[in-house]
C-alpha cells in the first residue's frame, strides 16, 4: 500500500522541525533499508567463502542492494505482516539469480539489530562533533568574559562574585563530561547468533565447511564494521539502548541547566545575558514589546523530552525477558529516532545562541555594584581579625550594617553598606577608613576564577584535539 506523507496528516516534529537533514537521514526508513541489505550482502559473501553460496549470486545481491522499493515492500508486508520478511521478498523479487538464498541461516534480530547499532553509532558521531563545535563555542566565551567581575547566586540569591567567564566554565565542564562519556561508548551489534543466541542455525548450516560460525560472524561484523557482543539472545542485551540513552539525557540536561540559567539572566530584573533577537522577530502576539528567551525555552522543553525517553529504555532493558520479547519493538522505533533528534536539535540551537548571545556588561556591573558589597564585607570580616580583632565581635558588626543596607536595596535605593562599613567607629581599631572603602571593593574578590576559566578553555580544545 503506498503512503504519501503531507501536512495533511500527523507528522511528527522531528519529521521537519526538530534536528537536523544529516540525522534525519541516519533514521530514515531508506536509510534502514539500505543497511538491512548491505548485511545481507555480507552474510552472502561469508557464506560464499563456505562454499554455500556462488560468487554469481552474492554479486545479484550486491547489484540490485541499493534499489530500495518502499512501495513494493509495504504492499508485501500488508498481506504478511512482518516487515523484515517484506523487504526479503522485495529484495529476492529484484534478484533472479541470489534471491533464494537472502537471509540464510539468519533471524529477523540477526539484521535488524545490527542495522540498529550502525545508526546508533552514526548517531552518536554527528552528536559528538556538534557538542564539539558547542564547547569550542564555551571556551571562546570563557576567555573573552574571564575577567569580568559578576555577582554569582546562591539558592537564587546574591552571594558573592564571580566572573561571567568562570561561569561559562561551569557549563562546559558538565558538557565536557557529557561528551567524553559519548566518546567512550563502544556501540556493538549482536553479531549473528540465531533465534535465541545459540547459533544452532549457523552450526547445521556451516558444519562440514571449512568456516566456524565465530569465523563467520567475525568475518561480517568486520564487514560492517562494528564490534559484538560475545554473549545475546535473540536481541543485542537492551542494557545498550539504555546506556546510549542515559548518556544523552545527561548530555540533556547540561543543556537544560545552561538553558535555564539563561532564561533567569535574561529576565529584566537581572538582565545580564540575552539570546540574539531577529530584527523581525516577533516576541508576543499580544504584547509587542516582549523578547521571549524562545530558543532557551525551546532546549528545556526538549530535554525535558529526553529525560523520560531515558525511563522507557530501562525498562526496555529490565523487561526483557528470558531470551526475548517484542514489547520494546514499538516503542524502540520512536525513542532512538526521537532520543538523537530531539539532543541534536538542542547542540544546534545552543550553538546557536552562543554564537549571538549578548552580555550586557552595564548590567553586570549595575548587580555587581549593587550586591556585591554584601560579600565583600568577608574581605574587612578578614582583615580586621588579622589585625587582632574577634571574629564572631566583628562578624555581629557587619551583620548588623548589612540588614540595615539589605532594607535600604529591598526599597529601591543605592546600597550604602560600603559608607556604613567605612563609618562604623567600632572598627575603627583595626583598619582605618580608606582601608575599609578599598577592601569593600567587590570587583576584586574573585579568587582564581579568571585563571582557571582560561586554563579550563585551554583543556577543552586539547581534549578535542
């Protein structure tokens, strides 16, 4: 039966909206299709090695592996209905001289599965070198605001400062884990095992030939290109899908905890950070006058997405049983697609953000000058015991001029604190005036930040390479 897809009829988002062609591709059903047959052509060409086959029909299988016919396979797989029997049929009606010996020896799960590691795998490249560009993109940031001064917030609260570039360097450091845990992921196929694991079939079909069913799917996976797994069922263990699919949601949500934190720092009352605005764009329908952080929103919302993606892959992997059931089938056809979609559309739309995001640096100060007295009184807190005063004395001092300066900012006026610090003759015998207007200075108590925010840009790009 032949389906045309319109916008007519449900599409999914990450059909046309979300992600990008080159992923899109990876999880297409040609694409599927064109992998199936490829395995199918290996298995071919090992089997010829045997002595089972002929070289005249491994190379019919090899002419004809390309010629994909979506159409001709749906009408088989209506009357059927088994869709890797569909494509053996359309395949063998294509081949008249390999076509009767298409998926010898093999079970569905013996193609299917490797199929399905080859696209995590691919998937899992095209990630990995997006999330390269975003933190290449974070170390530019990190050193160009590395020795900004800006207030830092604890429980959402002002604290005490830090630099806008050491902030940068919080998210890169999550991110950079994130990508050394992809990295590290050996995607593998199950190899060609049989029914249920034992290679039965492969033992009858290759006795008396020179080729051991371990030499025959060596020979293929190699072919392929992906390692095994020494032991399976009928499937590749589930435990993969769910290790590939953790490791995007915590790649999920680094991004979130950036996206989120900016929506914060683009509110107006902070107004230190802003996602680039269009000069057509529209924020509201209703109010004009809005810039909507919609591009942060937009990376929360799918993160979100992937997170409960991660759920359905555990118990994938925790509910199959014995040696298999098909009750991950469905639902494996959605969340792998959906899973890389929906995290390359979030590396491109951060990357995306970060190359027009705007820091505004009068806003920085403004919060600076306005909060940041609060944590410099630990400088005078300091210095004063240092010169032979009590610290829990000193510390009841500056708590007391602190809440008298915290009422005046909570009503909308200049914080005073760094006069009442100055002023306050109970200090008087320990540092004089001046000393304590030049250690109210917040600007200056940044600690290391600024150095480590450019040591960490510098260990980005030799991790990347």
């Amino acid at each position: 039966m032949s389906k045309t897809f319109d916008h007519s009829l449900y599409l999914s988002p990450f059909t046309w909206r979300y992600g990008s062609e080159e992923m899109r591709a990876v999880w297409s059903e040609v694409n599927k299709r064109l992998l199936w047959r490829q395995i199918w052509v290996e298995i071919a060409r090992a089997q010829q090695a045997a002595g089972l086959v002929t070289a005249e029909q491994v190379a019919d299988l090899q002419a004809h592996a390309e010629h994909i016919d979506i159409n001709r396979a749906e009408a088989i797989e209506a009357e059927i209905q088994h869709d890797l029997m569909a494509e053996v049929k359309t395949f063998a009606e294509q081949c008249a001289v390999g076509g009767n010996i298409i998926h010898l020896g093999a079970t569905s799960a013996d193609v299917e599965d490797n199929a399905d590691a080859i696209r995590i795998r691919d998937s899992l490249r095209l990630l990995i070198a997006r999330l390269e560009i975003v933190l290449l993109r974070f170390a530019e940031l990190m050193e160009t605001f590395a020795d900004q001064p800006a207030i830092a917030f604890t429980h959402i609260q002002p604290a005490e400062p830090t630099t806008t570039g050491y902030r940068f360097a919080m998210y890169a450091q999550d991110l950079l884990e994130d990508y050394q845990t992809l990295k590290a992921i050996i995607v593998r196929g199950k190899g060609f095992k049989g029914a249920v694991g034992s290679r039965a079939s492969y033992t009858d079909l290759f006795a008396g030939t020179a080729v051991t069913p371990q030499q025959f799917e060596t020979a293929v996976m190699e072919a392929i290109g992906l390692p095994s797994y020494a032991i399976a069922g009928q499937t590749y263990p589930r435990k993969q899908d769910y290790t590939v699919l953790a490791a995007l949601g915590g790649l999920a949500g680094s991004l979130y905890k950036f996206a989120f934190d900016l929506r914060l720092l683009q509110s107006p009352v902070i107004g230190e950070w802003h996602e680039g605005f269009g000069a057509k764009q529209i924020g509201s329908s209703a109010m004009p006058f809005k810039r909507n952080p919609i591009n942060a929103e937009k990376m929360d919302s799918l993160a979100r997405f992937v997170a409960n993606l991660t759920h359905t892959a555990w118990e994938n992997a925790a509910h199959s049983l014995l040696e298999r059931t098909l009750d991950d089938s469905a639902n494996r056809r959605e969340i792998l697609p959906s899973a890389f979609l929906a995290c390359d559309e979030l590396l491109i739309v951060c990357e995306r953000i970060l190359k027009r995001l705007h820091v505004n640096a009068e806003a920085v100060a403004r919060n600076l000058a306005q909060y940041g007295l609060f944590s410099a009184t630990e400088r005078v807190l300091m210095a004063a015991v240092k010169a032979g005063a009590d610290r829990q004395e000193i510390h009841e001092i500056l708590r007391q001029l602190s809440m008298q300066a915290w009422e005046a900012v909570t009503n909308g006026n200049n914080n005073p604190l760094a006069a009442l610090v100055a002023e306050e003759s109970r200090l008087n015998d320990y540092l004089t005036p001046a000393e304590r207007l030049d250690l109210m200075n917040a600007s200056a108590h940044i600690g290391d930040t600024e150095e480590r925010a450019r040591a960490f840009a510098t260990h980005i790009r030799e991790v990347i390479g």
